[in-house]
C-alpha cells in the first residue's frame, strides 16, 4: 500500500478544499475538490472508488468507496460540504488548519471534514486485507442545503451493508433519533379593494386568521396525540416563522403568506402531516371566498429512529461508556435507515463549534474516535459473528 499524507495533512488539505453548499446560488460550490482528495487516498489504501454525480447536477457527486465482500459489513459515512461563512468574524483564514490551544480551526474542521481525516488515519494502522464482511466510505454532497446527496443513494438503492456511522459532530456520544423537518407556505389569494365596503373585496389577513387558528388547534391535536420521552422537547413541535401580507391600512388585502415549520417525532409521517393540513384548508376557502394554497419551501427531511437494542448502538455505547440519546439536528440518517442500514449519529467535535465562526474541533476527541472506528471495524467487518453478517 502507498502511504498516506499524515492526519494533519490531510485535515489542511480537506479543509483548503472550498466546498460550501447552500440554497443561494452566489455561494454554492461544486463539491468535486473533495471528493478527489478522498477517491486518491482511498484508492491508495485498496478501496474500490465510485464516483456518482447527482442526477442533473454535474458538479455535485457522492464517492462510494469499498472494500472487501459480503451482505453485512460497516459503511463510515460523512458529508463533503460545509456551510457558508462570515468571513469578517473568524479570527483566521477558514481555509488554512491552524493549531491553537489544543484545537484545529477551519472551516469544516468538525462539520465534517475532520471525520474523513480521522478514518483513513485509522484505517492505516488494520490490516484491510483480513475483511471478511465490507467496509465502506460514503462520502456525500450537499447535505447543509437539500441533501440531495442522500437522496440520489436512496434513488439508487445504495450502498447496503448491514451497519451505517454518520460521524456528525455528537462530541462522540451515541445518537439513535432525532426529529424530521419540514418547511411550508401557505399562500392565500383573495380580492384587494376599497376598505370603505367590505363587500368589495375578500380579505385574505382574515382568511389568514382562520388558517392560523386551524393550525393552532391542530398542532394542539399532535402534542396531544404524540410524546416521546427521549426527546428533551418530547412532542412534535410547529413553529409560525413569518407572515407577510397586505400594504395598506384602507385597502382590503387581496394576499397573504405564512411560513411554518414541523418537526415531527420517530413514527410520524411527513406526508401524513401535510395531507392532514391540506384537508384542513377547503372549509376555510369556502368561507372566506379566497383561495389557499400549500406549498413544500424544501423537500422535508423525515425523522430518524434507531431501536436503541440495535447491536451498533449497543456496540458504541460500550466504545464510548455513554448512553444513547438523543438530538435536536437532523442528520442523512433517516435516509441511510431507508436504505436499509442500521444507523446511529456518532462523531468527534462539539455540534456547538459547528455553522458557527471559528469553527473548531479539540484534538481530545480524536484518539477517542478512533477507538470507535477500530472497534466497529473489528466487530463488523474483521471478525464479524454470525448474527452481523
Ligand atoms: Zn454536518
């Protein structure tokens, strides 16, 4: 095997490597720089290499990297994007690894770059010619944005292995759930007009308080209906995040929108929540004379479950000495779960130091991590017992 770059080297070189990825298009990059660092290192170490561009997105690609064989095995899966930055509030470049009190700053450092440095390092020191179930590196794109990445593999039915680590900032503590996402608009049109006569018009900020009034009692129903105690916030929760309508105080207003968002717990379905409010919407329309629609913001991200007996999350609670919990993120693991893989969210740095300025992981959490890897390594895909095949 050629030898690969040291840990640190390949931490700067990952994070000299632009790779922001958001909805607005002045700051979105193609992730492409990355994802070559990580095909030459893993291809040196034995992997087999697949890149697979996203669909109608030539610039934006996920890597596969295997080796080994057989129906089980351990995919180690991060992302290759990061978030946008403020460049005037880090107190030093976010593309340039630097070593300050015992911490790597840079922009991706613990979100999640780091992880993939951590990994190979790891995976230096085993003797991968031993597999006898398959290791495999995901590495995906755009999962700070639409996680479109995650999408295009459930779309392609891959990878499978039996156990999946997403190594997402959890200051190396098991994470097996956390809430899904959703992001809607409900717009409503009615008919401006003089305000002097009511009847000229059909107002849509009194439409408006109908729908507000309807969601309210619904979101009531659900916290009713639903609790999970491992959460900290242990109800699904539907949050009114902004509303804009009208222009003036003697004109009737003919449109208005609302913006909320869902966070639904494990067991919930997304599209069971937004048929139900779609339902809701028809009677308010007839009473009002305006239209109303229901719009996605983003396509949603489902909530994320694993059973908490589930051998991975067993296995990690003894590599780390600590309980599984829960979070308030959401993560690719749902979609992971959808391939058929048993999931859990375990990573090194502190969700904290993440989308934030100076962003930065302590070098404490490295040895740690590496426990971690050569563990589940061992365990699922070196010597491998039959019932983690
Ligand atoms: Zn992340």
């Amino acid at each position: 095997m050629s030898s690969l770059p040291s840990l640190l080297s390949m931490m700067s070189q990952l994070i000299a490597t632009p790779s922001i990825s958001c909805s607005q298009a002045s700051w979105d990059q193609s992730n492409k720089g990355v994802i070559l660092l990580l095909e030459n290192w893993l291809s040196s170490q034995g992997f087999q290499c697949e890149v697979m561009p996203l669909p109608g997105q030539p610039d934006k690609m996920n890597l596969i990297a295997t080796i080994g064989q057989g129906a089980g095995g351990l995919v180690l899966s991060g992302h290759t994007d990061t978030v946008p930055y403020d460049d005037d509030r880090w107190q030093s470049d976010p593309f340039k690894l630097e070593e300050r009190d015992n911490k790597l700053y840079g922009l991706g450092t613990c979100d999640m770059k780091g992880f993939f440095a951590i990994v190979l390092d790891t995976l230096r020191d085993m003797d991968l010619s031993k597999l006898k179930q398959p290791l495999i590196i995901l590495a995906t794109a755009d999962e700070e944005s639409s996680m479109d990445g995650a999408r295009a593999l459930v779309e392609a039915g891959r990878p499978k292995a039996r156990y999946a680590l997403i190594g997402e900032p959890t200051s190396l503590t098991p994470i097996h759930a956390h809430k899904g996402i959703m992001m809607e608009k409900v717009r409503i049109t009615g008919k401006a007009g003089h305000s002097s006569n009511p009847g000229l018009g059909n107002n849509a900020l009194d439409a408006m308080h109908s729908v507000m009034s309807e969601l309210m009692v619904y979101r009531h129903g659900l916290k009713e209906k639903y609790r999970d105690a491992n959460f900290v916030i242990d109800y699904p929760t539907m949050n009114f995040g902004c509303i804009h309508g009208g222009d003036n105080p003697n004109r009737i207003c003919g449109r208005c929108e609302l913006e909320f968002d869902i966070r639904a717990l494990p067991g919930m379905s997304n599209e069971s929540l937004y048929q139900e409010i779609r339902n809701l919407l028809p009677a308010i329309e007839r009473q009002t004379n305006t239209q109303i629609e229901l719009h996605h913001l983003f396509a949603d991200v489902p909530s994320f479950s694993t059973a908490k007996e589930s051998d991975i999350i067993k296995a990690c609670e003894r590599l780390t000495q600590k309980e599984a919990t829960t979070v308030a993120f959401a993560t690719e693991g749902p979609f992971l779960n959808q391939l058929g893989m048993e999931t859990l969210i375990l990573g090194p740095g502190s969700i904290d130091q993440a989308h934030q300025p100076n962003e930065f992981m302590a070098l404490d959490q490295i040895v740690p991590m590496q426990h971690v890897i050569k563990g589940l390594v061992e365990r699922y895909c070196l010597t491998p017992s039959t019932e983690n095949k």
